[in-house]
C-alpha cells in the first residue's frame, strides 16, 4: 500500500498528459503493483510457499527465486499489462 503513495504523485500527471481516464490509471496502477509484486523473489509469495515446501525434507525444498517462474499469473500479467498499454486498449470507454 505505501507503494502507491509514492507512485501516485508520479502517474497522476503522466496519465492526465497521456489522455487517460481515472478508470484506466487505477487499472494500470493495480495491475503494475500486483504483477511485480508477485514477480520479486523476496516478498511473500514466494518466501512463504518456498518456507512451507521446506518443513517436508530437502527433497521438496523449492527456491524462492524459482517460485514466480512456476505461477502462471506472474508470467501471463506483465505480457497482457504490456500489450494492454502499447495497444490502448481500455483507453475510451
């Protein structure tokens, strides 16, 4: 959440100047802090899962930097975040 009170100030302009609507800037605002969020191997989605696989013996025992590579949501958002923004696509309702 403290993310966005850095980044906020910084998109609001960039978005007005790019002609885009409060709808769309939330959107890309949301998607950009759920993707890589998912993405960087030290927060909690993949620490955790990696912490559990652990307590079942070294044969299970999983990397947290293997962790984002294996969950489809963290490959497939920042393609479809991209072709969303070079496209415009959601641009005019």
């Amino acid at each position: 959440m403290g993310t966005y009170f850095v980044v906020i100030p910084i998109l609001f302009p960039v978005g007005v100047m790019s002609g885009a609507d409060r709808y769309r800037r939330a959107n890309l605002l949301d998607c950009t802090g759920c993707v890589f969020c998912f993405l960087a191997p030290w927060t909690v989605h993949c620490v955790i899962p990696a912490q559990q696989s652990a307590q079942f013996g070294e044969g299970f025992a999983v990397a947290p930097a293997s962790i984002p590579f294996v969950n489809f949501y963290s490959i497939c958002m920042p393609v479809i975040l991209a072709v969303t923004v070079i496209t415009d696509y959601g641009r005019k309702r």
